[in-house]
C-alpha cells in the first residue's frame, strides 16, 4: 500500500506540473513576447518610406511595445494566479459498498 501512494503521490506531482507547463497563459505570454521584441526592433530605425505608409508614425514601434505589454501581462498573471492541480475526491466520499458501478 505503501508503494501504491507513493506512484499515486508522484503522479500526482507529474499532473500538477503539466497543468503548469501546458496552461495557456505560458504559451500566449511567450509567444507576445518574443514577437513584440522582433516588432519593437524593426520599428526602433524605420526607412522613410515605413513612416511615409503610416503616414508618420512609428506603427512597428508601438505595436511592438504593445505586444511586449501583453505578453508581460499574461506571465505575470500566471506568476500572481497559479493553476491548482485538480485535488483527488477523498477516501471518505467515495463508494465503500465495494460492488462496481454502483
């Protein structure tokens, strides 16, 4: 019985660390980030005919920050609000009566 709850316990830690790595947050916070930079950094020195199409301003730049802003705000979120692995039912609400199905 012993080595069952430490399987169960392990899986348990496996399952918690998964919801974290896989929570959406990470995935859309990352991906924010990482265009926001490339997009910040084409808009730092745009070409005279960039500022001409956006009839003056500096679009790449602010979009870019922007994106950085957003990505920053979802990895913070996640930080702050942590996803909770799901807790398992107790022993003491589940079925004691032993038959299948029931």
């Amino acid at each position: 019985m012993s080595e069952m709850h430490k399987e169960v316990s392990e899986l348990e830690k496996k399952s918690a660390t998964a919801a974290r790595l896989f929570d959406i947050r990470t995935i859309i916070g990352g991906l924010f980030v990482v265009y926001g930079v490339i997009v910040t950094i084409a808009g730092i020195s745009p070409s005279d005919a960039d500022l001409k199409k956006a009839e003056g301003v500096h679009i790449n730049l602010w979009t870019g920050l922007a994106m950085l802003a957003l990505g920053l705000f979802f990895l913070v979120w996640l930080k702050l609000r942590p996803v909770q692995a799901p807790v398992p039912p107790s022993d003491a609400a589940q079925d004691t009566t032993g038959t299948p199905g029931s």
